[in-house]
C-alpha cells in the first residue's frame, strides 16, 4: 500500500508544482485530476493537473508526464474525474461520457490503467430508472476500458448537491 492524495486539493498548482509538494512530503502516488478545461461548476471539479486531450495528442507532453512522475519519485495512480455522467442535461452528459473515454484512453497510453470517477446520477429521476439509465450509458464506457485494459475504480457518491453546487 502506498500514501497518496487526490491531487484535486491543491487546485492551484500545476502538475509539476503538485508533484513537487507530493514528492517534498513523503507521498508515494497521487491520484491525478484530470477535468476538462474550463470554468469548474463545483468545488474540487474542473481542477486538471494533467490534459488528457492533450496526452492523446502529445507524445512529447505524455513523455513529460511519465518523466516528472518518475523523476519526482510519486506514482501515478490514477487518473481521476468525477462528473455526473447521468445528468438530466443530454449535452452535459454527452460531454462527460466523451471526456471519461478519452481519459480512459489517455491512462492506457500513460501506463496507469486505472481511472477513478462517480457513476453519476439523473436528479430527476427515481432510483429505479437511475438504474435503465446505468444500463443505457455505462456498458459503451466499459467497452472503451475493456478495450484499452483500463479498470475504473467507482466512488459511491449520491450525486446530492445543492443549487449553490
């Protein structure tokens, strides 16, 4: 076992600085943020410390990432992104679904192989049509994992935020 952090705390720092601050206090790995960007619509989300498009893209910035990792002696332990992927807002969800299978895609070519994320939640909806809609988004999402040899780690979150979130 080793000690890590979710790099989403420190939202203010890039991911050379985050590594930097894990490395200088004894942390082993680091569950890495990796939202898209642009404006976060709740705390903690929106935080990127690596752009997965970019990984995709860039073998030189994929390099980077593997190289300062392993420089800074701090692991990898996954890439992270918790959005709704149920969300009542077709274009939202879409959107997160998207952004979950290139990250899946961007931790395959990293070497990672894990990705963590909530399954979501549509508000709107009762548990039981909560779970049709499981059945509706997920299995695409899990193909894209399977495909790549990826595991997605799930956090259990009720999806219960306020308006202000």
């Amino acid at each position: 076992m080793k000690l890590g952090f979710v790099s989403a705390i420190l939202d203010t720092y890039t991911f050379e600085e985050m590594m930097d601050f894990a490395s200088a206090n004894g942390f082993e790995c680091a569950e890495v943020a990796c939202w898209p960007q642009g404006k976060a619509e709740r705390r903690y989300a929106g935080v990127s410390h690596i752009d997965a498009e970019r990984v995709l893209e860039d073998d030189a910035y994929a390099h980077h990432i593997l190289d300062y990792s392993t420089e800074k002696q701090v692991k990898i332990s996954s890439l992270a992104y918790y959005p709704n992927t149920m969300d009542a807002d077709i274009g939202k969800r879409n959107a997160a679904v998207e952004h979950l299978k290139n990250l899946i895609r961007a931790s395959h070519k990293l070497g990672v192989n894990m990705v963590t994320t909530f399954i979501g939640r549509d508000q709107t909806k009762t548990v039981e049509e909560n779970l049709e809609l499981v059945k509706e988004i997920w299995p695409p999402i899990l193909r894209v994992a399977e495909e790549e040899g990826v595991r997605v780690a799930i956090e259990n979150c009720p999806m219960l935020f306020g308006p202000d979130q």
